[in-house]
C-alpha cells in the first residue's frame, strides 16, 4: 500500500483551487490537479504492507493529540522545474505545520516504520499542475481565502495512467 498523511481541503475552496489549476493547466500545459485530489501532503510512507496499517493508525492517533487547528493562507505559486510541477505554498510560514510534520515523523519512526528521505526539509505545498510543457517566468500569487485546516488523513495512493486515486484510511480531527 503506498501511503501518505496529507491534509484535505475544504470542498468550497477545493473546487475553486482546482478552476485555478485548469487554467493554468490551459496557459502553460500539462496536468491540472483535479478538486477531489487537491490536498497538502504532510508526511509521505512509500510502500507498507497491509498488515502494517494497524500500528501505523495507532501512531497517527497518538500523534493526533497535539494537532493544532491551523488557518492556513495560500501563498505564491512557484515550479519546480525539474519535475514539470507547479504548486501553491502558504503564506506566511506556519512553523506548527512542519513542527507536527517531524512530530508525526517522529513518532511513526518510533513505532517502527522508516519514513522516506526523512532528511529532506519540509516544504508545505499543493500541487495544482503536473508534467508543464512551459515554465512560468511569472505567477501572481492566488486572491483565495484562508482556511482551516481542521483534521488530518491517512491516504492511500493508487497510480494509474489517468492520474492518481486516493482512498482516505483514517481522518484525526483536531481534538
Ligand atoms: P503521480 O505520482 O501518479 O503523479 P501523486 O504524486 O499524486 O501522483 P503519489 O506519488 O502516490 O501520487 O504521491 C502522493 C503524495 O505524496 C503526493 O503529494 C506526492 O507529492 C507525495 N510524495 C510522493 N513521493 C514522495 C517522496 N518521495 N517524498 C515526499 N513526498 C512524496
Ligand atoms: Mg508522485
């Protein structure tokens, strides 16, 4: 099972993000991300077996208990050439989102899972357009309002050749 911890988005502004990726998607080609796909991702597994899922819903519980809401803001958009992949951040930084990505981090290593390129610094991020034929040499920053960011989710991640399925496996609301 390929699994990821991400947060969802709230249907209203869901929907709205995702007009916004069609366009750009229609400015600068490629893939937009459609709205049911829409999603910040907060801590990426890779590949577990099936058998593993109970541990690591029980991590995701203890580690639910220091959630904090958040109201997050989108911020820029930016590329990341390499990949062919434009994305929103946030705005300004929100320090409680990577300190509970590492918590979340932490404690599912301590359960016994090892986290992918756990190394790699947090970057907050939707993506809202894969595989760009053209790079953007400028992007005016998304006029969407804030959310709230109330609850998380465990994810299972099905690739297939018309873009991703995922399937929530667990949800932890702020307590
Ligand atoms: P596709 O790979 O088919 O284009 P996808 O990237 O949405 O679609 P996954 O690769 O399963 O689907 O990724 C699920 C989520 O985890 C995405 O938000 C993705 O950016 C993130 N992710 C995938 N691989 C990694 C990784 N190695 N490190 C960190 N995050 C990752
Ligand atoms: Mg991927």
């Amino acid at each position: 099972m390929r699994l990821f911890f991400a947060l969802p988005l709230p249907p209203a502004l869901a929907t709205a993000l995702a007009a916004h990726a069609a366009s750009l998607a229609g400015e600068y080609g490629g893939r937009p991300v459609p709205a049911v796909n829409l999603h910040l991702t907060l801590l990426f597994l890779g590949d577990l077996a099936a058998t593993d899922l109970p541990a690591l819903l029980a991590a995701a519980s203890q580690a639910a208990q220091a959630w904090p809401r958040l109201d997050l803001q989108f911020g820029p958009l930016a590329v990341w050439p390499h990949q062919r992949l434009l994305w929103a951040g946030l705005q300004p930084a929100v320090p409680k989102l990577a300190e509970f990505s590492a918590m979340l981090r932490s404690t599912v290593e301590r359960a016994g899972f090892s986290v992918p390129e756990a190394g790699r610094p947090f970057v907050p991020h939707l993506t809202l357009v894969r595989k760009l034929t053209r790079l953007p040499e400028f992007l005016p920053p998304l006029q969407l309002p804030a959310w709230g960011a109330t609850r998380f989710e465990l994810l299972q991640s099905t690739r297939t050749a018309s873009g991703a399925i995922y399937r929530p496996l667990g949800a932890w609301p702020a307590p």
